[in-house]
C-alpha cells in the first residue's frame, strides 16, 4: 500500500511541474494576469511543497519496509537469489550463501549442480530463456566441499516490461536431501510393509487352506471312523474269534458273539463272571504265568494253548494272546483272543503218530534213509537219519547228525572223489541220481552201496535231497567174481594156440585171438566187417552154422576144409557156442576152430574148459574185451558201430570220436572230460557217473541214456537229445 501510495504522489507532483510549465510559459499581457499567474505559481508550489513531503515521509516508510523484506529476504530458512538470464548469480540470500558457499554473486548457477546433471541443467536454463514457463522440479546439487545434495527449486521468470522477453530468474531453493532419504525410507517402510502384507496374506491364505483340509481330513477321519467302527462291530458279531477283555482279577467285561459258536455260552450269561473258573485245572498254572507276563508287558504276548469248558462240560482245546490295554482309557483291560484249535491238535496227534510208525518202518527197513538240505550259505545238513545206518557202518543216526561230515571218512578212497562230485552235482541240477561206491564200516569191513536220491528246492532256497542207501555187498562181491572169470577167460582166450573169433548174427567179425588172426592172415580192417578171404561155398557153410547155433543147434567138434589165404587147404574142427551179454541179449557166435592132425591144440583147449564146457562161454562178458587204445585203433581204422560193448571205467580223456554208435553201452563211470563226441549215438547207454565235463556233445543223440550221477559241467549240449529215465 505505501508502494501504491507513493506512485500517486509521484504522478502528482509530476502533474504540478507540468502546470507550472504551464503556468510560466503563459504570456501575460496585463498587471491582473501577472498577479493572477503568480497566484497560480505560488499555489502550485505548495501544492508541490506539500507532496514532496508527503514523498519524504513515504519513502522513509518505503525504506523501513524495504529494510524489514530485506531482512526477511537474507534471514529466510530457504535458498533464494536472483539470477540475470544466463544463470549468473546477482542476488543471494544468506541461506543460499551457506548452501552456494559465501560468494556466490557473480558465480554461474551451473557450478553449483553436480556433474552429471549439469546438461540437464543446461537445457533448462534454455528452455527458460526461450520464455517456458517451469515452475518447479528437483536437482541434484552439490555443496563447495563436493558433497551432493538433492534440491527443490521453485522458479520465477523476469521479464522485460518493454518486450517480454526474459532478463532474469528468481530462484527459491531447498535442501530436501534429508526429505528424499525419508520418503525413500518411507517407500522402503512401505514396500516392507506390502511384503509383510502380502505374506501375511499368504499365509493367511495356507491357514485357511490348511483348515480347509483338516476339516475335510476331520469329515473323513469321521467317516472313516464311523465306517471302521461299523466293520469293527461287524467283524465282532461274524468274526470265528473269541475276544474277552479282563479285568486285573481276570474277570469278563466284555465278551464277544463268537463264543456261542465255539463253546455254546451266550456273551451275556459271561459279563462279571471270572474267566478262570472256565479253564482246566491243570493248564490254570500256565494261564496264570500267562497273564503275569501280559500285566507286565505292554506289547502281544506269545500264544499259549490252555483247555477251556464247553457248556456240554467237554474240554475244547484254544489257542490264546493277550493285549494289555489297561492304561488305555477306552479299554481299560486286558484283551484276549482265542480261536479253537481242536481239529489242529488232534492232527498234530495224527501226524506224532503218522511220524512215529514212519520211524517204525524205516528203523525195520534193509536200508538206510535220509534227508539232506543246504542253505543258502552252501552248509550241508543231515535233519534224518533212519537206524539202518547203524547196521550198514556201526554209526548212530544221532552222530550223523550232528556230525555230518564225519560221515565222508567212512566213504572208500578210491569213491570218495566221485562220491563228493554227484553230491554236488544232485545239489546244482536238482534231478535224481542214482550210483554205487562203497563204505568203510567201524568194524573195517568194505561194503558195497546203491545210493538213490532225489534233490530239489523249496521256496526259501534251500535244497532237499531224500534218499535211500542199500547194502549191494553180495551183488557187488557177484559182480567182481564175474569181472575176475571174465578176466581169466580173456586171458585163456588170448593164449590158447586154437583159433577162436566171434561172428556177430550178421556174418561180421566181433573178436578174434592171436590164433585166429594167424590162422586166417586177419588184420585189424577185418573187425565189423564180413569174413574175408572165404569163397562161395565156404561162406553159405559158415552162414548155415552161424543160424543152426542161433536156432539152439550148436556144433560140436564138425570137420571142415577151409581154403587158406595162401590158396592151400586145411582140415579143421570147427564148434560153435552162442554168446550172450550180462542182460542175456544175443551177442553173437563163437568158434573154435582147431586145425585136424595137431591133437595138442586140441587138447590145450580142453584142458582150458574151452573145448569140454562151451556152454561156460555163454556168460562171457563179451563186450567189454576191448580197452580204450583198441577202441580208438579201431575208430581211427573206420570202424563207428561199438554198440552194446561193456566200457565200465575206460578212459577216453580228450578222445576223438566223432559219429561214433555207443548205443546201449556200459559207459558207467568212465571218464569221457574233453572228449569230442559230436553227432554220436548214445541211445539207451549206460553214462551213469560218467565224467563229461567240457566234453562236446554238440548233436548227441542221448534218449534215453541213463545220466543219473553223470558231470555235464560246461559240457557243449548245444542240439543235443536228451530224454532222461
């Protein structure tokens, strides 16, 4: 108001010189005029007089204002200074001065921004002169030691009153470093808090999730429940089981339908009775240990079988448990179930008595019985031995149990190899084996034994092998007189000075002596073959003698003219005998021919049995004359066909013999490991015990050979027939 005031002073003093102008540049022409423009003047200057002080006082309360905004400008708590149109500083406040540094005037505002804002800065002060109006935005500044700081600035453009264009800018500026880190920490408070929001609302979510689920888990544990207890009454009402809970002083508090089924009483006529006054005198004892241990331990005691009273006064036979449930809130008592087990123990009585007349018979039977098992763990066992053991080695069945590898020191040595070799191969190929060795009894004596087992597995694992031992000791001791005659007759064979061969049904040449093999210029390509160097005639004559002795006509001591090799002649005696083999088959004839006029051939036969006892020769074991080098001589001369021969014990380790016919022959415990036996016949042979390991079978034809005992380990079966008996 005193600014406007002043103005209007201003323009009225400016109005008064401009009349005193007038007024003294008026001409006047008369006295009244000159007195009247002096009136005027003299009025006009005190009117100017009066204005002018006026003025004065106006100013000096112009100044006193002026003074008291220049105080409120330089102590303001904000920035404030006057800039031209450039940015350089003309006026600062005091507070500009501390936050600018304390010469700011005539300092470029841009000094004062930070580096990196400086072009920012820039083209703010040219949209400024360009006349933009901004009034505000934010800058990041810097104090005269470096320090950033964050400032506000509030702008106002001075304009030329003439053209409007820009001279100036008053700037107001704060300090809102300490407000930006508060709004940022506000911000971050903020973000915290929607964080802590969000997971607030994350696991308010869960929480209702979760109590969603254990609701529904709650509904279906009821349901659950509802329906067990309805099975659990079910089972209860149908169940074959007694259930009885005890009281401490074992008396019935609950007792379930079952028991009308199984001992006619009604549960109801049993509730507060005591369970012990049902239970047979003797078996109280072990009822009452019974129920000792069940009050002691908390878990299922072991079963116990007592006799329990039917309501007809019979004794039923039960089999009991016992759960203690005493601590349990909803039981409070100790449960037992119990089942009739009277059928069971009358079959258990059954079975003692089935298993002691089976003991009875086997303790009266000629032979020994037994079983084996092997574990998992490969370890041998002896769980039955009958008492004919004691007769066969002098040992007890009670010894052979508990000692079951003492029993391999009364097996022969010279068997005790073989013995162990089809005890382990009953065990891997879990078949029947049946073979013979001999034993060494306590006394000494050596006897001979059949052993027949059966091997096979149960569903644990563990292998069984039931068997039978019989004493074969005279079979045996026959069978070795048989081998030692048949020695001997071989040898009296080989060393008489008469002729002897044997002619198989066919015509063809089985064997022949020294004699005959002189006699007839015979060499090995004759064996299997017809009779060589014989005419027509001769060969009809030897055929017809051949079929009379087949027809049970044998001749004896006939005369004969025999065409020799060398074209010359020879009368001879020729006798026939049949042979047959040890299962009495037809093996073939066999002659004796002595040559007339040398009467002590003849004789050296006779005094040999031969020629008085022909019909001795029919037990002749005829086929097992050849041994393994002749054999082999044999095949490699092309002879194939040696079926029916005896072979018992031959060695053809590692043999070559290819297509070879071994049907129906005695090949009992020979030894045949590495042999190359492809695409031969061993139709119906006898390979008991036979060692045929990494032997090469490839093609065989072995239907039914007897294998029992035999070693195929690793043997090549690849094609091979095998159909065992």
């Amino acid at each position: 108001m005193g600014m406007h005031l002043g103005l209007e002073l201003i323009a009225a003093s400016i109005q008064q010189l401009h009349e005193l102008e007038h007024i003294a540049d008026t001409s006047v022409s008369s006295s009244l005029g000159v007195e009247t423009k002096n009136l005027n003047l003299e009025d006009a200057i005190n009117v100017l007089k009066d204005n002018l002080s006026e003025l004065q006082i106006n100013q000096r309360s112009q100044l006193a204002e002026l003074e008291r905004y220049q105080e409120l400008f330089d102590f303001a708590p904000d920035g404030y200074f006057v800039t031209d149109g450039s940015g350089v500083i003309t006026e600062a406040n005091r507070a500009a001065m501390l936050m600018l540094g304390y010469h700011p005037i005539d300092q470029n505002l841009e000094n004062f921004v930070y580096p990196s804002y400086r072009e920012q800065f820039q083209r703010l002060i040219g949209q400024l002169q360009r006349g933009q109006n901004i009034k505000s935005l934010d800058f990041r500044m810097q104090f005269p030691t470096g320090q950033p700081f964050d400032a506000s600035f509030t702008i106002i453009s001075i304009r030329d009153v003439a053209d409007g264009k820009v001279i100036g800018m008053r700037w107001w500026i704060q300090d809102i470093t300490q407000r930006k880190q508060e709004l940022e920490k506000l911000q971050q408070s903020h973000q915290r808090l929607e964080i802590r929001v969000a997971e607030m609302n994350a696991k308010l979510n869960l929480m209702d999730r979760q109590i969603r689920v254990e609701r529904d888990e709650q509904r279906r544990i009821s349901k659950n429940l509802t329906r067990n207890e309805s099975k659990l009454r079910a089972m209860m009402q149908h169940s074959s089981d007694i259930v009885n809970i005890l009281n401490i002083d074992t008396t019935i508090q609950y007792c379930s339908p079952a028991i009308f089924q199984t001992l006619g009483y009604m549960p109801e006529d049993l509730i507060g009775k005591k369970f012990v006054r049902f239970i047979h005198p003797d078996d109280l004892p072990v009822f009452q240990d019974f129920l000792t241990n069940s009050v002691d331990n908390l878990s299922v005691s072991s079963p116990i079988v007592m006799r329990y009273q039917h309501i007809n006064g019979d004794w039923i036979y039960i089999e009991s448990v016992c759960c203690n449930l005493l601590q349990d809130s909803n039981v409070q008592g100790l449960v037992i179930n119990s089942r009739d087990i009277t059928e069971r123990k009358l079959t258990e009585s059954a079975l003692q008595e089935s298993e002691q007349r089976l003991a009875a018979i086997a303790a009266s039977m000629p032979a020994t019985l037994y079983r084996l098992t092997m574990d998992v763990d490969k370890h041998i066992a002896v769980p039955f031995i009958s008492d004919g053991l004691i007769d066969l080695v002098g040992v007890s069945p009670r010894f052979a149990a508990s000692n079951p590898y003492q029993l391999l020191d009364l097996i022969h040595p010279e068997d005790l190899d073989q013995f162990k070799a089809l005890i382990k191969a009953g065990f891997d190929k879990l078949a029947t084996f049946r073979h013979e060795f001999r034993v060494i009894a306590i006394s000494g004596e050596v006897k001979w034994v059949q052993n027949i087992t059966r091997y096979y597995r149960l569903e644990s694992g563990i292998v069984l092998a039931d068997g039978v031992c019989i004493d074969i000791s005279e079979r045996g001791e026959a069978e070795s007189n048989l081998q030692r005659t048949n020695e001997l007759l071989r040898a009296v064979i080989k060393s008489v000075p008469v002729a002897i061969d044997i002619i198989s049904p066919e015509g063809k040449v089985l064997l022949w002596n020294a004699a005959a093999e002189r006699l007839f210029a015979w060499n090995s390509s004759a064996l299997g073959s017809s009779l060589p160097n014989l005419i027509e005639s001769q060969a009809m004559e030897l055929q017809g003698s051949i079929l009379e002795t087949l027809a049970g006509k044998p001749l004896e001591g006939q005369q004969m003219t025999l065409q020799l090799p060398d074209r010359s002649w020879i009368d001879v005696s020729v006798s026939t005998v049949l042979v047959h083999d040890s299962h009495g088959n037809i093996v073939g004839v066999l002659r004796i021919v002595d040559e007339l006029g040398d009467h002590s051939r003849g004789s050296a036969l006779r005094s040999s049995n031969l020629a008085t006892s022909p019909s001795s020769l029919t037990q002749l074991d005829i086929s097992s004359i050849p041994n393994a080098q002749t054999l082999l001589h044999q095949y490699k001369l092309g002879q194939r066909n040696f079926a029916g021969l005896v072979l018992r014990g031959i060695d053809f380790t590692a043999a070559d013999l290819q297509q070879v016919n071994f049907s129906g022959a005695l090949l009992n415990g020979s030894n045949c490991s590495h042999a190359n036996l492809q695409f031969s016949n061993l139709r119906g042979a006898d390979l008991r015990g036979v060692n045929f390991q990494y032997a090469d079978l490839q093609g065989a034809d072995l239907t039914g050979a007897d294998l029992r005992g035999a070693d195929l380990k690793d043997a090549n079966l690849t094609g091979a027939a095998i159909e065992q008996n």
